[in-house]
C-alpha cells in the first residue's frame, strides 16, 4: 500500500452580482471539446481477462458528519422537511462509499474508446446527484436542473479546461466532454455554496465509484501487473500493486485511518 497524499484545499466566495456576471462573460459562450477519438493499440483479449474486486475501508471513529443549513435560501430549505447531513464522508460499517477508484498504470498499449452515453449529475432539492462521477476521456458528462430555482455549474480542475455556466430553468441541462484525464474535479454552484460534485476523467473504462458496501469491481481487464488507486474528496488518495491473473480475479484493499 502506498503512501497517502492529501488532496488539495480550495474554496470559494463569490456574490450574486459577480455571478451572474462571470455566466455572461465566459460560462455560457464556452462551446465544448470534440469528442476525441481512441489511439491506435492492441484491443483486449477476452478469452484471458480478469477482474479485480476492490474495497475502500475505514479504521477508527467516523467523525459526526455536519448538518447543512439551507436557511439563506428557503426555497431550498423547504425541500427538505427533514435535516440534510454533509455527504463529503459517508461510512457505513467502516466501509467508504463514494471513493473513485481506478487502474492508474499497466495498460499502456491498450486503446479504449469513449461510450456514446453521457453520464448524468442532476441538480435535485438543491444537491448535485449523484456526487461523485467517473467518465472517460470523450464521453459526455450532462448537467441537469431539475429544480425551479436557477443553479450553475462551475467547475474547478487543475488540468483540463475550466468551465461555468448557468441552468435557470427546470428541464435545463448541457453536456461537456473533457479530452484529458483528470481525478476529482470539484464542481459547485456558487448560488448555493453547499453544493458540490466531483467528476474523474480516464483514459479507459477501468474505473468506479464505490457502494454503499464500499466495494467495486473492474471487469475484463487483461492479465498482468497494474497500479490501482483511491481517491476520496476528504481522505485523500491510496495506491496499491496489483497482480491480474490470466482468467482469475485479483483483489485490492484501501485503508484509510482517518479523515482531514
């Protein structure tokens, strides 16, 4: 198991003026990237493909999670008769739902092409669902509203392009494709500074966000030695070998000890 590296801190403030304004300047002229077209490589060979079964653990006491107010916006609040608790560190039974995890390295070689099917997160009782995504590189992430209240998508990545756009109508929505590879990119909306989502872009389908029962599982990935990796947007990210046997399966276990 590999040494755990904190993700990095980030924050935001903004008023509704500088909001509104920045849709106007940039988010809703922005036009997407093309879909990018898998490289030349060997295709996988099913006959001899594994799996790998992966588990995100906890050690120790889960802290107490948040209750989030909603009360500077009431519109929101009386979407939820009962109290919202923060989603950023869900554990049930010492497992860890909603950890990214992926095959970092060993499928060099190997080319993947994008799904046509877009993956969706849904702005629903003011909270992006579902929080944590993967996709891969080319395939389409499309944003949804389906509340009455107006929401934007703003994102924050290190690596691909940024983007901020506004949906104000309840039915709205918009695709974006990403043509790098990028982990945990933060997505908020600045009018209600509680949301937040996170999306993973990959260069293959060898990726997944954990269940309630902390689990996943990489299916018909060909035999040999790979690098697999943990990340969680408050633990932080773990990396562990692993050894794919030629029509077996293999398994890989993350323990996190404690939250930041």
């Amino acid at each position: 198991m590999g040494k755990m590296k904190k993700p990095p801190a980030w924050g935001w403030k903004c008023g509704a003026v500088l909001v509104f304004a920045s849709f106007l300047a940039a988010g809703c002229s922005r036009s997407e990237p093309p879909a990018r077209e898998a490289p030349p490589g060997s295709p996988v060979d099913l006959s001899t493909a594994g799996s790998v079964r992966v588990e995100v653990l906890y050690d120790g006491p889960v802290p107490t999670p948040r209750e989030i107010s909603m009360q500077s916006a009431p519109q929101c609040a009386a979407m939820h008769p009962e109290a919202i608790l923060d989603p950023s560190l869900v554990v049930n039974g010492g497992r860890v739902k909603n950890a990214l995890v992926w095959v970092k390295s060993g499928l060099e070689g190997h080319s993947f092409s994008a799904p046509p099917a877009a993956v969706v997160i849904d702005q629903k009782g003011c909270m992006f669902e579902p929080r944590v995504v993967g996709v891969m590189v080319g395939q389409a992430v499309e944003f949804g509203n389906s509340d009455p209240e107006p929401h934007n998508v703003h994102g924050h990545p290190q690596v691909v392009r940024g983007w901020n756009f506004m949906l104000a109508r309840k039915g709205s929505s918009r695709q974006l494709t990403f043509d790098k590879p990028e982990v945990g990119i933060p997505v908020v909306c600045d009018i209600h500074p509680w949301m937040r989502a996170y999306v993973g872009v990959f260069p293959h389908p060898y990726f997944a966000v954990t269940s309630e029962a902390g689990e996943a599982v990489f299916e018909r990935l060909p035999p040999g030695q790979y690098r697999v990796a943990a990340w969680h947007e408050v633990l932080g990210t773990l990396e562990q070998e692993v050894t794919v046997p030629a029509r077996g399966t293999a398994g890989a276990k993350f323990v996190y000890s404690k939250a930041r």
